[in-house]
C-alpha cells in the first residue's frame, strides 16, 4: 500500500519534489496530497492544465535605468563655488568615482545637492555671483524634476529589489521560515521616498546602504512561486469536482452516498485542516510585504516604465490568485454537494 501510496503522488513542477513515501510536511506537499485523494475519491483523473502557470520574472522583464540629464556645471564653476559645501559635493561628483557611482550612490549625491544648494545660491547672490548662482537654480530644478527617475533608479531598478523577487528553486517551508529586516527595509523606503518626494532630502540617507542590503533577503520570488503552485493545484482540484459534477449527482434523490461521505472527510481534513492554513500564512505575509511595495510604486508612479508596468500588472494578477482560487475551489465544491442532504459539508463548509 506505501509503494502505491507513493506512485499516486503527483510531483509538484514548480515547486517541490516528494521524496519516498513520507507524510506531507509543507505547503505544496499538503496541497498536492489533497488533489490526490479528492481525485481517487471522485474516481475523476486528475484534469491536466490547459493554461501556463508560471510566476513573473522580474529580471526578465527588460526594466532599465531611467536616463536623467547630466549636470552642466563646469570646473570653473566648481572653483567658483569656494566658501559654498556644495563645493564638495560637486567635487565628488565630478571625480571618477562620482561619474561611475551605482546608482543608490548617485541618488545619495542629489538628495546631498538639494540639501546644500538653498543656502549656496543664497550665498553666491550675496556676493554678487549671479550667472553662477542662475546655473545652481538651473540644476536644482531638474535634480528635483528627477528625483522620482533618481528613486526608480536606485530602488526598483536596483539589484537588490531585482533580488527580493527572484524566484527561488523549491519553496520548501515557506513562509514559516522567513526571517532578516525586509519588512522593516520596505517601510523605511516607503517613508523614505515619501520625505525626500516633500523635500526632506537629509532624512536618515545614512540608512540608505542598509536597507538595501536588507532588501536582498526579502522573499517576494517565493511568495510569488506559491501563489503560481497553489493557483495550479486549486484550478486541476475545480476542474476535478466539475467533471464528477457533470457526469451525475453527488447525493442522487438527495440521498447520502459513501462517495459524499468520503469526499466531506477528505475536504474538511485535507483541505479545511491543512491547505487552507497554508494559505491563511502566505495571505499573511502578502499583507505584510505588499503595502509598503505598493506605496512605494504609487509615490513613483508618474516616472515607472512601461516594462516595469506590464511586469507589476503580471506580478498583481498573480497574487491575486491566492485569493481568487481557493473561493471558486469552495464554491465548486459547494456547486457538487447541492445535490446532498444539507449540502456536502454540513456545518464544516471551508473559509474562503
């Protein structure tokens, strides 16, 4: 019985290899382990996806950096900027370091200038330095007109965000282990971009490395990967209850069948008692990760690319599923046990 245990288990592509004949323990496993039993239990072969579920990739999605003028302030104006701080800003800049800086180093180098500039141009006014003082004015408008781009460039465009949504190979216990400061890193951006978008350049830039590397250990790629693995199992474990719902009544003239009986047990154990709780904790991580993301896009939105756009319209449509599929499995499972004696799961219907 263990052997034909075994050889029933259906191997989760996208997710996670079952290994010998060991009870389920994670989430693809418990949610692979019910569209087995309920297909052996409605004598239905499990139904064969006829759609593509796979999560989107980020690095796949062609989003480059956004291009932002370059400043037209020359070493004679440099020179011309003694007594100013901005002189030192402008110094690094224009090094060699400066014109090859990553782009979070050069985002740290404008919010530097918008924070400095102010009282550099008031100086140069006093001291009757008007044509360089006008060129300051100049390039304070635009590194203000691109901060957004400057933003998009560091952040979302970045290595370490493109890192936070790379998939991973298995999922394994996710998102039980999950640990670092993501969370916090994405609200410390959120707020972050909010600030300097109102002209706070000087808040906390200190920070801005940290939370970055911070950033790279976030898990949306896994919380992606699940949504694309439980979307597939939940859509051949639907189309398994429509196709028994199609052929003939669950419970014919409203009587109790052992198949109804069986399949109740089957839903409310496996389904009620293992999958959906899976489910509840990645809702719960979604809800934790998301905001901050999406308050983070919605502040930069009028500077997103279009590459960027199709991949977050991608990327919301899939998490979506983690809502969508498992309330149109209930209302499946719902449809198929009308037929039966108070319905299929009497007084244990699933949340959904």
């Amino acid at each position: 019985m263990a052997l034909v245990r075994c050889a029933q288990i259906l191997i989760c592509s996208l997710a996670i290899a079952l290994a010998g004949c060991s009870p389920p323990e994670t989430g693809p496993e418990y949610i692979d382990d019910y569209l087995q039993r309920l297909a052996r239990t409605l004598n239905t072969p499990v139904p064969v996806s006829d759609k593509l579920w796979a999560p989107p990739r980020l690095q796949d999605a062609g989003v480059a950096k956004l291009p932002i003028p370059g400043s037209k302030l020359d070493v004679l104006d440099f020179l011309s900027l003694s007594g100013c701080a901005l002189q030192v800003n402008l110094g690094r800049r224009n090094s060699s370091l400066g014109r090859t800086a990553s782009p979070s180093q050069q985002l740290l180098l404008d919010l530097e200038f918008l924070a400095l500039a102010p009282a550099c141009i008031a100086t140069l006014v006093d001291q009757g330095k008007t044509d360089i003082a006008a060129q300051l004015v100049d390039a304070q408008s635009t590194r203000t007109a691109f901060l957004r781009q400057r933003i998009f460039n560091a952040l979302l465009a970045g290595p370490e965000y493109s890192r936070f949504w790379k998939l991973p190979p298995k999922l394994q216990a996710y998102p039980d282990q999950v640990g670092g400061r993501v969370i916090e890193a994405l609200h410390w951006f959120n707020q972050a971009t909010r600030m300097w978008l109102e002209g706070h350049y000087e808040f906390q830039v200190d920070q801005l490395e940290t939370q970055l590397y911070h950033l790279r250990s976030g898990d949306g790629g896994s919380l992606l990967l699940a949504a694309v693995v439980q979307a597939r199992v939940l859509e051949q474990a639907t189309a398994a209850v429509d196709a028994r719902g199609d052929s003939a009544p669950l419970c014919p003239q409203n009587l109790t069948t052992g198949t109804a009986k069986t399949l109740a047990t089957v839903v409310v154990k496996y389904f009620a008692g293992q999958v959906q709780p899976w489910l509840a904790r990645l809702h719960q991580r979604q809800r934790a990760l998301m905001p901050p993301i999406l308050g983070i896009e919605a502040q930069l939105e009028p500077a997103l690319p279009e590459a960027y756009r199709q991949w977050l319209s991608m990327r919301d449509a899939t998490l979506a599923t983690l809502g969508s599929m498992p309330r149109q499995h209930v209302t499946a499972l719902q449809r198929l046990g009308a037929s039966c004696p108070g319905g299929l799961l009497a007084g244990h219907t699933p949340q959904t």
